[in-house]
C-alpha cells in the first residue's frame, strides 16, 4: 500500500491530465510538512496494516478533487 512520488504524480496525470507544477518556496497552509507513504514501519513496529486500499483513497480524493474543480487551483 505504498507508491513513489513519480507513480503518484503519473497516476495524477492519467486521471487529471498535465498540470503545471510552479515551484515555490513559500510555505503554504496546505503544504504538508511530512508525509508518509510507506507503512511497514507501522506494520513491523505496531502489527498495523491499513485496511483501506491506496487505490480507493486516491479515487476518492480524485472525486473530491472533480466534484470541487477550484480545489486544484486553490491548493496550487
């Protein structure tokens, strides 16, 4: 239950299509400050595994993202 951040930005793309990305250096209030996308720490440290798939997380994010179309520029 895990991907890399150019498996993530390639699953972004095929389901939004291109968006630029602007670098910045501002900090943002939406910026995460850290962000984990790796659980077997928690699984060999906690016996935890996520019971909610990868798969229906970034579908529903997506389907905020389309039911909310300023959502993606806002973030931006």
């Amino acid at each position: 239950n895990s991907m890399s951040l150019k498996q993530l930005s390639s699953w972004c793309k095929g389901r939004f299509g291109s968006n630029k990305v602007i670098a910045s250096k501002e900090e943002r209030p939406v910026d995460a400050p850290w962000i984990v996308m790796d659980s077997s720490m928690a699984r060999d440290d906690w016996n935890w595994t996520p019971t909610t798939t990868l798969h229906t997380i970034l579908e529903e994010i997506a389907k905020h993202a389309e039911a909310n179309p300023q959502w993606l520029k806002t973030t931006n």
